[in-house]
C-alpha cells in the first residue's frame, strides 16, 4: 500500500485574503460613535477597522484571493468559506 505525500497527505497548499484598502484607526472609531478613544482602544480592544468600498462586493471579495491562489498553485480542490 501506497503512503506519503502522493498518496495520503492532506493539508493546505496555498491561502489567500482580501483585505479592504480603507482603514479606520481607533481615534476616528472614537468620533464616529462619541467614545473615548481609550475606550475604543483598552475595553473594546480595536485598534484599527478595515472599511469596505463601494466596489468591495463581499462575493467579490471571495474571488479576490482565489486569483492569487490559482496563479500560484496547482490546487486539486479549493473549498471556500464565507462567514456573515
């Protein structure tokens, strides 16, 4: 019986993430929502928030890291998950 990496091996090959180019630092958080930034920052622990744009359709955002991952990888499968 066949064993090792061409046979039996499971793992991740490659990853991929899409991170949305704006960023909220915790002093805007702060003045958005009438907190105090120390607030924000030491109970709330947010230091900074990623803000998606008006193109970052959250399919779109899926499809995003799949292109790099198929770029740079011969995957045999690829599972996608998405969390709302």
């Amino acid at each position: 019986m066949m064993s090792g990496p061409d046979r039996d091996s499971i793992g991740i090959v490659s990853a991929g993430m899409y991170l949305p180019a704006q960023i909220l630092k915790a002093e805007e958080i702060a003045n958005l929502s009438g907190l105090e930034e120390w607030m924000i920052l030491e109970k709330i622990g947010i230091l900074e928030k990623r803000m998606a744009g008006p193109d970052d359709h959250p399919n779109q955002m899926a499809v995003w890291p799949l292109r790099i991952i198929f770029q740079n990888e011969q995957s045999a499968a690829v599972t996608l998950t998405t969390w709302r």
